[in-house]
C-alpha cells in the first residue's frame, strides 16, 4: 500500500530546471515511488494527474508551487516533503556586499538600471517571454530567449524591433551560443579562435563546435539565431544581423552559417548578402544534395590551411540483425536527427517521423511505425510541460527500451550530447539498455575535450556497454545505415 501527499507552497517560484532536478533528487529518495515538484500551472496539474496523484482542489494559481510525493509509508513522504522544503530554501545567491536586505531585480529593466545595458538571457514559459524579451530590448539590450514554444509572430515583431535599435535576438528556442568566450545554454568549455558560427540551430551549433574542438582549432563567436529563422516567414532576420555583426569582427577569419534545412529564397538571400561582406562565409545548410555538418568543418579547416583530424570513432558489438529489421533512430537534438534522416533516406527511402522531412512522412501521434523511423524528442510539442529531453533523457530513455524490445527493430541510432547544461550523466542513463541490447546500438557522442560529463570517459564507457561511438553524427547515422544495407545485400 502506498501514501502519497500533495502541498501547496503558496507565492514560492522556481524555475523549472531547478524544479526538474529537485523533482529527480527527491523521486530517487529510498521508499519514493513518485515525486514532483512544479508550479501549480495547468499543464502541471494535467501532468501530475497523469502520474496517479488526486489534485489539489484549493490551488487556483499558477504562482502555487505544488510538491507531490508517493512513497512506501507516511514517514518516507515526511521526510521526502521535509527535503523537499530544505532543498527549496536553500540560498540560491550571494547576500549583497555589506549584508542587508535588498532585494534582487524583480524585471530586466529595473536589473539594467542597477548595471548597464549588454545581453539578457530569457528563460520562462514560452507564453510568457515575448514580454520579458521586449522589456530587454526597451532596455537596450541584445536578447538571448532560451524559451521554446514561443508564437512566430512574436518571434518576428521582436527581430524587427531589434533591428530596428540596433540589437540582435537570438532565438526563440536558442539553445547554444559563445558569447565573449562564455558558452551559453547547452555550451561547452572552447578555446577562442578563428572561425565564428552562426547557427539556425542548437545542436548542430553544438556539432560544429565539438568538431572544432576536436581539430584543436576555436571560435571567435557562437551565434544561435532560432531554429526558425531561416524560415520563410521570419526569412533570416536575426542571421542576417549576425553577419554583418561579425564581419566587423578582426578576430573572426571565416563564418560558418548552420541551420536545419532552410527555405531556398531565404538561403539565397542570404549567400547574395555573404558576397557583399568582407569575411568569407561557409555555408553548412541541411537538405537533400547538401553537404553535412562534418563535411562543412572539414572544409572550413583546410580553407584556414588548418589539418582535417580523423573523428574519433570506435566500434561496438555487432549482434544479428533480425530479417526485416529496421533502422529506429531516438534523438535529443532536432538538427542531428534531421541530419541523420537526409542521411539515411539516401539509402533506405521514407525515414518516418515527427519532424519529417516530407509530410507524408509524418508518424501519427503514438510515435510508432513498423517502417524506418527517427524521432526528435526535443521538438516543441515534446517538451510543452516539461525539461528539454538533453536535461531530463526520461521520454527518450523509455523509449529506448521500448524499441529494443520490438521485434522490428535491427539497428538503434541515438545522439548523445554532454557539455554545461546538459544531463550529468546522460551515458548512466543509457548504459542498463545498451548492455542488454539484442541489436547494434550506434551513438554520436557530441562533445568537447572540457566538458564536465568527461568525453573521453563517456566514449569509453558506451563502448564497454557493447555501442559503436562516433564523434561525427553524420559518421554514426551512415554507419548505422550501413548495418541495415548490408545485411539486406548478404
């Protein structure tokens, strides 16, 4: 028999990263069955009846932090609760100099008017950051709005007002960026150097990075515009003001533009405006007849007479192939999983998935499909209500499990991405799976020599549990192919 408790901490706010984690810190308490902790918003509450608990009938805010804790007996929920209580109340800044009890800013501008003007990082609920980011740029700052599920049309009065002043909005749904040698979001530790990245992308920003990384060669900038503004509805705005913003710059040699596949006027607006700019412009956009991420480094290397590296790769256990198998890729990042779908559909034909290539690709709500199949598990409409899946890999972990168990299922294919931000220990997630995995299990590992997961480690250590390791996802997903094509030819 279990107990369960649900609470309300009336006014109290955290953020849902800081939530997330609690939630996770308390859930694997001995004798918890379940736990969250979230503010008391409806799509919240729809997520913890889904989980079984009964709701709160007093709550009527979404300014209500709710804590809700299953357990063996009422003492484990005490204690649970109790920590839970501990680990909200914890000190989370520095007392200001001299003691006292100023309060921090309560709004960007009121923190501007305490320092200066320069970059404000938005991170809320989506429905909410329009008004933050614009109250930035009232500011006179330039804009980072990490925030997903963030209206297009909101997208584009923000980066024409910025334009308009001067300023530059990266994002919505900016997840990646080096900014003064500092990473930003999902970011990694960098050397500086001579190529910048602008990107219509966070992970395939990340992918370059990491490629860079691994060729010893840095950036002067890393750029991360949104994953829509190559779109043609929002048509380049913010990439166009990032060119001009680093052809100014002496210490980039070579720009280097990344995005998911873009809008053919718009990227050809684009090359005509890289013509007219005096730093060279590398183009490294997705689509059939395109090169990929780790073909774009390789060429931006030997332009700059720098030396191509080998990618580290190193090759796994390779059990049968089921007759009739297929591929079934499970991604945490939307440009390595588009990447690896133009990839595959080369060789294999319709690749099915949530986030299609062709419309009639599309898999249908459950996710499943007896045919080839990629799933982008960081897509918007998988992370409405809950952490991106490179935070919290739990969506991505079970199904993992569930595609070993299918039947027709021959190869898996999955990224796995480290670096600030990300999981602690996104491999320890996987690693049960992998070890009892009746098919090969293909991974691109992306990360760089700094990262606090540890790259060398984690490669080892997937590679001890049977997978096939790749620092090049284009490497992995044609290795992963590979397996099926030659088994079909044998």
């Amino acid at each position: 028999m279990s107990v369960e408790r649900v609470v309300l901490r009336r006014g109290l706010y955290a953020d849902s990263v800081t939530l997330m984690q609690l939630s996770r810190e308390i859930a694997t308490a001995d004798g918890v069955q379940a736990a969250l902790v979230a503010m008391a918003t409806e799509l919240n509450l729809d997520v913890l009846a889904g989980m079984g608990f009964t709701l709160p009938a007093e709550s009527d805010s979404a300014n209500d932090l709710l804590i809700a804790v299953r357990a063996q007996d009422e003492k484990i929920v005490e204690t649970a609760l109790n920590l839970a209580d501990q680990l909200l109340s914890a000190p989370t800044r520095a007392q200001p100099e001299g003691g006292g009890n100023a309060l921090p800013p309560r709004t960007v501008s009121a923190a501007v008017r305490a320092s200066s003007p320069g970059l404000a990082f938005i991170s809320v609920p989506g429905q909410h950051a329009f008004t933050e980011a614009m109250d930035a740029l009232d500011s006179g700052c330039d804009v980072m709005v990490f925030s997903d599920n963030v209206p297009i049309e909101a997208e584009i009065v923000l980066k024409d007002t910025a334009n308009e002043r001067g300023l530059l909005v990266m994002g919505p749904d900016c997840g990646t960026a080096v900014i003064g040698g500092i990473g930003l979001g999902f970011s990694h530790t960098v050397d500086a150097g001579p190529i910048a990245v602008v990107a219509a992308s966070g992970t395939g920003a990340q992918q370059v990075l990491c490629l860079l990384d691994a060729a010893a060669v840095g950036v002067s900038a890393a750029i991360g515009v949104g994953g829509r503004d190559l779109s043609q509805a929002v048509a380049g705005r913010s990439t166009r003001a990032a060119l001009q913003r680093l052809d100014d710059d002496p210490g980039t040699e070579l720009i280097l533009l990344v995005s998911k596949p873009p809008a053919a006027e718009v990227a050809e607006d684009l090359r005509t405006l890289a013509a007219e700019l005096r730093t060279p412009v590398q183009f490294a956009l997705l689509g059939e007849g395109e090169t990929d991420l780790t073909a774009a480094v390789s060429k931006a290397l030997t332009t700059l007479n720098r030396p191509v590296p080998r990618w580290p790769a190193v090759i796994g256990r390779r059990p049968q192939i089921p007759s009739g198998a297929v591929l079934r890729g499970l991604f945490c990042g939307g440009t390595l999983c588009d990447e690896a779908m133009l990839i595959a559909t080369a060789s294999l034909g319709p690749i099915f998935s949530n986030t299609p290539l062709r419309p009639e690709w599309a898999l249908d709500s459950s996710l499943r499909s007896r045919h080839a199949s990629m799933i982008d598990f960081g897509d918007d409409a998988l992370t409405r209500g809950r952490a991106h899946p490179m935070i919290d890999p739990s969506l991505r972990t079970e199904a993992l499990r569930a595609a070993l168990a299918d039947p027709t299922t021959g190869v898996v294919l999955l990224d796995v991405v480290l670096g600030h931000g990300s999981h602690p220990d996104p491999v320890g997630e996987l690693l049960p799976s992998i070890e009892r995995a009746g098919v090969p299990v293909v991974i691109s590992l992306i990360g760089a020599r700094r990262d606090p997961q540890g790259l060398d480690a984690s490669r080892e250590r997937l590679h001890r549990a049977g997978a096939s390791v790749f620092g090049s996802n284009a490497e992995a997903a044609r290795y992963a192919v590979s397996l099926i094509t030659q088994r079909d030819s044998s």
